[in-house]
C-alpha cells in the first residue's frame, strides 16, 4: 500500500519539492499527504501548494519555551491525513524525545553535512574552516539526539579551493535533491540499509 509521507518545512521547500516530484512517478511506494511550516511565511508553502498538497501553518512563536504544546498542535495537524512517514526537510525546530518517540521509526531527517561531523548548524563554514575535502549531506531517522540516528544515505561534495559556505551550500543542496527523493524510495519499500549515492 502507497506510503502517506508529511512533509515538514521552515523554508524554502526546495528538498520538500523534490520529494514531492520523485514521489510523482507512478510506481512511487509513497505519496505526500500534507506539508507542514512551522514559519507562516515559509516560501515552501505556496510550492506546495502548487503541487496540489494540502499545507498547514503551525506557528511556533506564540508558543514560546513551551516545546510540548507547539508540538501537540503539530501532531493535531498531522492527525488528520494519517501520515506513515514523517520527512524533515529543512524544518528548524528542535524536537523533544517524546514528540520523535510518537513517530518512532517512522521519522526521517536530511542534514547538510557528512554525519556524524557537524551537527547542528553552519555545516558548511566549520566543514571549510576545518579544512575538510569532502562536505556532503545525511539522510538519517531522527532520534531523540539531535542529527544524530540511523544513517540512510549519504553523498559527498568536494569542497574546493576557492569554496565559501555559499558556495559549498548551492552544491550540496543540489546534492540533497537527489539524495532525499532516493532515499525516501527505499525507505518506503523497508529498505533502510545506508545509499551511498556518488
Ligand atoms: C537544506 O540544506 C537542508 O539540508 C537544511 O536546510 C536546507 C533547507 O532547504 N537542513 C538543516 O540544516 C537541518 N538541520 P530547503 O527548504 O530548500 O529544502
């Protein structure tokens, strides 16, 4: 049975898009059932729904330090299609280990670095700075450690000379476009062993 895959997003939505395109083909395991912004002026919303996806806003702000109520009105959104899947692309906001324990299993994530170097945030810059060869970006199932989980796929990106975070940032998410769409294709058949995708 065709997987029901949400889509969660903080910004532009180009991984969301992706995925969405792959998620297209007819022999696709999965389909995107909702897209879900936690910032209401999110450019990956009006993406998606050009893609014909519902979406939904849920705003973190109003509910400040509070974690656990942000989350409930994220899963109440959710509730509603059903998800099988959960896929974070590009959705900033921390989750607590009893909201990524509802969704055991079933939750991915795309980071934008070779995990588990660099975690958290400015991947590309500490990856420069440490004068690394390789940067690359991690789809992996999210647990309670933040960027931290099984690893599903990997690619790596030479990192040039001449490179700057920005630089390295457009390569490596031309790299997550087809990363994340493959990934999600073994995922949703049960395939969960690592891609390592050239
Ligand atoms: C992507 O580069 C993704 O890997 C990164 O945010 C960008 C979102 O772009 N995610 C993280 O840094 C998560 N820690 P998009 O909105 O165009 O998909």
């Amino acid at each position: 049975m065709t997987k029901r895959v949400a889509i969660l997003i903080s910004g532009g939505g180009s991984n969301m898009v992706a995925l969405a395109r792959d998620m297209a083909a007819p022999d696709h395991p999965a389909a995107p059932c909702i897209v879900v912004s936690n910032v209401p002026s999110a450019g990956g919303l009006a993406r998606a729904e050009a893609l014909g996806i519902p979406t939904a806003v849920v705003d973190h702000r109003p509910h400040g330090q509070d974690r656990a109520s942000f989350e409930a009105k994220l899963a109440d959104a959710m509730a509603p299609y059903d998800p099988d899947l959960i896929c974070l692309a590009g959705f900033m906001r921390i989750l607590t280990p009893d909201f990524v324990e509802l969704f055991e299993g079933k939750m991915l994530n795309i980071h934008p670095s070779l995990l588990p170097k660099y975690k958290g945030l400015n991947t590309h810059a500490r990856a420069i700075e440490a004068g690394d060869t390789f940067g690359g970006v991690t789809v992996h199932g999210v647990t309670a450690a933040l960027d931290d989980g099984p690893i599903y796929g990997q690619a790596r990106v030479p990192i040039l000379p001449d490179d700057t975070p920005d630089t390295l940032a457009d390569q490596v998410l031309a790299v997550e476009h087809r990363l994340y769409p493959a990934v999600l294709r073994r995922v949703a058949s049960g395939v969960t062993a690592p891609l390592h995708l050239e």
